[in-house]
C-alpha cells in the first residue's frame, strides 16, 4: 500500500511539475515579433482594400450614366403617366431636364430629395414641362428632409422667356418665400439663376457635357432638345418636336434617344375628329415619323416618352407602327422606368 500511494505521489508530482514548467515556459516564451510584423501588415493590407473598395465603389457610382423617366405623359391629368421630366444622373451630378406635373413625388419615390436637384433644363416652356417648378424650388429649400435640403440656388437653362417665367413665379410665391426664410431659416435654395440658352453647348462640368439643339415644335419658339456626353457614351431628349432633322444630326452616333410621340388616331388613314387633334399632330411626333428618326439615328435603345395620346394607349400601338418602318430595339417608356447607359444598355422596371 505505501509502495503503491508513494508512486502514486510520485506521479503527481512529476506531472504538477510538467505543467508548472510549461506555463513558466510559455510566459516567458519571446513575442515573435516576425508574426507581429506580418499581422500589422495582413491588417494594414486588409484596411487600404477596404479603402480601395470604397474608393472603387465611390468611382463606380461616380461613372454611373443613369437615365430615369420621371414624368412619361403629356397635359392629360393621369397618375400613371405624370406629364414630362427626365433625371440624368451622371458623374455623381443629378440633371433634370424638364419640371412636369408631379415630378417632386416622382423624384421622392425614387429616394432622391427635391433639394438635391440644383440644375435645371428646359425644352420650352409649355406647361406640361415646367408645372412642378415651384414644388420642386420651394419644397427643395424648405420642408426638412433628411436626406438634404437645397442650400445653392437653382440654376436653370431655357430658351428664351425662361427668365421671365422664373421670375414671375417668385414673385407668385414672394409672400411664401420671404416668411419660410424668416420662420424656418429657409436658405439661397429658394431663388435661382437664369441662363436663356441658344444651340451649342449650355453646361459642362466634371467631364460632362450638355448641348442644347433646335427642333420643330410648330409655333412653340424656340423649342429645344438635349444631348448629354459623356465619356464616349451619349443621351439624347428629343424633348417635343415633329421630324426633326436638327434631331437627326445632333442624335447620331447616340447610346440612348429618348423619343416624344403622338397618337391623335388609330391608325394613319383615318380622318382627323377636328381640327385641333389635326394641329397637335402637326408639331408632334408620330410613330411612323420617329420610325424613320430611329432609322437614320441608329439609337442602341429608342424609348418613347411624352405620349399624347387621343386614343386608348392599347389602340394607339405606338410599337406595333414603329416596328413597321425601323427593326432596331424601342421600348415605350413608364413612369419611373430607368436606362443605364454603358458598353450596354440596361433596363431598370419600375
């Protein structure tokens, strides 16, 4: 028994020992400072690739050439079709062209505040493209949004008579401005400036450029369209014409042609139903005309806006008439529908 317990002393105490003198060896076992120096590196890599891909991500947003169609409609009152506007964002800048009925709700249901649109382009001044200025202005600059208020003025390109309707418009809303500025610390984002414009290039910033072109919108004078270039891919806005070979020349070579059309009856032959439908056809665009349009242009994508439409939109077959005449790709567009302008083309549904 004293053989067996002193052994089994024996044991524990070689093993108590074994254990002590691991720990003691593992506390005073160097720092690899090798190790060290690699982990620092493996972590400072790690940081700069973050870096990197938010800088990547960043450019990549930046290099974004995005089309999005706020407002397809024309006069007619509809909620599906809200009258005309178009945002281009491109270069991390945001353009609107044309300020329509609703366009302030069309910009919020695509998470983008009224106050972050500070540039302004105007085709001509029909009411169907400018109604929604002074809700896009003025809630722009005053009604707290997190996302950002307008702190710059406006500024706005047009044809001329811009100016005029600009200024009368503040002076509409003069007794609203000036207590929103005094009660709410409204700011410079609630008055803007004015550049009546002739063809030729009206903007450019950052790598992008904007030329304003003439078209023919009957007694609409002047009437303009817009292409917008940037690097080597381009957008052009018909914005409301008839055949237009101004359009023709200034649209070639185009990723994208964002084409007007009107539909007054349901098919080419039949007769006019007044005057009036007669006259507004005049100075707009038919299927059959875009078709042709489309065929000397040579668009990657032609997508229809602005429809005026004296027909039920499903009698109007505003594809089915254009396919007769140009084979290329045509879309009509939507409210809110989005076109990404690359080495492809890419449709975002709304």
């Amino acid at each position: 028994m004293l053989r067996k317990s002193s052994f089994t002393i024996v044991c524990f105490l070689s093993i108590f020992s074994l254990l002590v003198g691991c720990t003691e060896k593992s506390e005073v076992q160097p720092v690899n400072t090798e190790q060290s120096v690699d982990t620092d590196k493996a972590n400072e890599e790690k940081n700069t690739s973050t870096e990197n891909s938010e800088k990547e991500v960043t450019n990549q947003n930046k290099s974004d050439f995005k089309v999005t169609l706020l407002g397809t409609g024309s006069p007619i009152i509809s909620s599906e079709r809200f009258s005309n506007s178009t945002l281009v964002e491109v270069a991390g800048q945001k353009l609107l062209f044309d300020v329509g009925r609703g366009t302030s709700i069309r910009l919020n249901e695509m998470g983008v505040a009224p106050g972050m649109i500070d540039k302004l382009f105007i085709t001509h001044l029909h009411h169907d493209h400018t109604m929604g200025f002074d809700d896009v202005l003025i809630t722009g600059a005053a009604v707290p949004d997190p996302r950002g208020l307008r702190e710059n003025r406006m500024q706005v390109w047009g044809p001329k008579g811009t100016e005029g309707w600009i200024n009368h418009t503040l002076e509409s809303y003069e007794a609203d401005i000036e207590v929103r500025k005094k009660v709410e610390g409204a700011s410079l984002g609630m008055e803007a400036d004015v550049q009546e414009i002739e063809e030729g290039v009206v903007y450019e910033n950052d790598g992008v450029k904007v030329i304003a072109f003439k078209v023919d919108h009957g007694p609409m004078k002047p009437a303009f369209g817009y292409r917008i270039n940037y690097e080597g891919h381009s957008v052009v806005i018909s914005g409301d014409t008839t055949y237009s070979e101004n359009l023709i020349e200034y649209a070639q070579g185009t990723d994208l042609l964002i084409q007007e059309v009107v539909v007054v009856k349901a098919t080419p032959e039949e007769e006019y139903k007044s005057e009036a439908l007669k006259n507004i056809e005049a100075y707009h665009t038919t299927p059959e005309q875009a078709g042709e349009i489309f065929k000397k242009v040579k668009p990657k994508l032609a997508v229809y806006t602005h429809l005026a439409l004296a027909v039920p939109e499903k009698e109007a077959k505003i594809k089915e008439r254009t396919e007769k005449i140009y084979d290329g790709e045509v879309v009509v567009g939507e409210d809110l529908m989005s076109i990404v302008v690359g080495e492809d083309i890419k449709i975002q549904q709304p």
